[in-house]
C-alpha cells in the first residue's frame, strides 16, 4: 500500500458545481496536511495547508482532516474554468525535516 | 504566499553539456530546498533534500555525481546537470521550506531542460 493515494481522475464537472478532491494516508505520524493546485507546465501552487485535524476555509476552498480514518479533502464551492488543473494532496510528519510526501494528483476540468 | 524563483525557466542543451538551474527564496529563508523531477502528467518526482551549509541528501535511484547540488545560502540553491543526455529532459522544480513556518513549503515555476 502506497503511503498516500489519491484517484488521479481525471475529474470533470459543470461550471458552478461542488467539487470534492480526497486523499487516503497510511502514515499515523503524518501531522502537516497541503493542497497544491499545479496548472499544465507550471510549478505547484500551495492552496491550503493544515495542521492535525479538523477543518480550514479560505474562499471557496475548504480543507478537511479527518485524522481518525486518515483521510483528507479539498472542497471547491461555485467552481470556474480557470479551476481546472492537477491538484495534489501532500503531507508529512511534525518530527524532523522530512520530504512532503505527494498524492499522485487529481486532473480537474471545469466546463463552462 | 511566499515567492520562490528558478533561473532559467527553459533551456535547450546539447548531449554531453552541464547545465546549472538557480533557485532562490525571495522573501523568506529557507533552511530546506529540495528538487524534484516531473515527467508529462506524472506527479512530482523527488531527486533530493538539499540543507543550507551541508551536503545534499540524495533519493534512492538519483546519481549524486549526475546532479549536483549546492545550497550555499539560505535563500540560494542549485542543481547541475553534468554530461547532459537526452533523457534527462525533464520538468525540474524546486521548493524552500519557509524556516519561520516549518509546515509551509513553496514551489518555483519550474525548469523545462531539452537535451538534443
């Protein structure tokens, strides 16, 4: 079992709809949750970032750590075209200066 | 969030060359820098761990002679790619781990190396 795994998709849905993006982790010690948007031939973009788990809202974008079944999500309200790109899921341990450790990323379309 | 930039964001090299690509944190402090590698529509490949001051941690599979790193100052590493072939045409990006953050990691726009 890989450490994080996440649908690579490729996910596609209307204009304004509700898109909801997850990831499952094997790793108990994992403490720092990401989200990074990476659009085609560019460098990821860090979204959202969380700490242990619960809940994080910024914007339309809404990052949830579910610790206990260690799963995480990303929710994205009213969804535009220009949302569409690869979102990876990234993680990793509060001990020591560890790697993030990547989902293999979720491809997203948006049609307007 | 914070910014991160890779010099060059494109270049084109003959087999046999070394090419070095720059990535500097623009308005923090990076104790950490590491390098990943990305093919098409794949997701990020990590090549090494770079610490400010001390050699490179390098990930299994990734010849340290092949790519070298220096990470000289806190806001400076960067990665040589000696004896170019064609199959290390990649998509390279770098990313600093905010020292003032500790969770916060950002990435550069990349590097896309072609070897002919």
């Amino acid at each position: 079992q890989k450490e994080v795994e996440q649908d690579p998709g490729p996910l596609s849905v209307p204009e304004g709809a509700i898109v909801s993006l997850n990831c499952t982790y094997s790793n108990s010690a994992f403490q720092y949750f990401m989200w990074y948007r990476q659009y085609s031939r560019k460098g990821p973009e860090l979204l959202m970032y969380t700490y242990s788990s619960g809940n994080k809202e910024d914007g339309r974008f809404t990052a949830q750590v579910d610790k206990s079944s260690k799963y995480i999500s990303l929710f994205i309200r009213d969804s535009q075209p220009s949302d569409s790109a690869t979102y990876l899921c990234a993680m990793r341990a509060v001990s020591g200066n560890t790697p993030l450790v990547f989902g293999k990323g979720t491809r997203l379309s948006v049609i307007a | 969030g914070a910014v991160v930039s890779q010099h060059p964001s494109r270049v084109i090299c003959k087999s046999g060359t070394s090419v070095k690509i720059e990535c500097r944190s623009l308005d923090f402090q990076a104790t950490t820098m590491f390098w990943y590698r990305q093919f098409p529509k794949k997701s990020l490949m990590l090549m090494a761990t770079s610490n400010e001051g001390s050699k490179a941690t390098y990930e299994q599979g990734v010849e340290k002679d092949k790519f070298l790193i220096n990470h000289a100052s806190l806001t400076l590493s960067t990665l040589t790619v000696t004896s170019a072939h064609p199959e290390d045409s990649s998509f390279y990006i770098c990313s600093a781990r905010d020292l003032g953050n500790s969770y916060e990691q950002y990435f550069g726009p990349g590097t896309r190396l072609t070897v002919t």
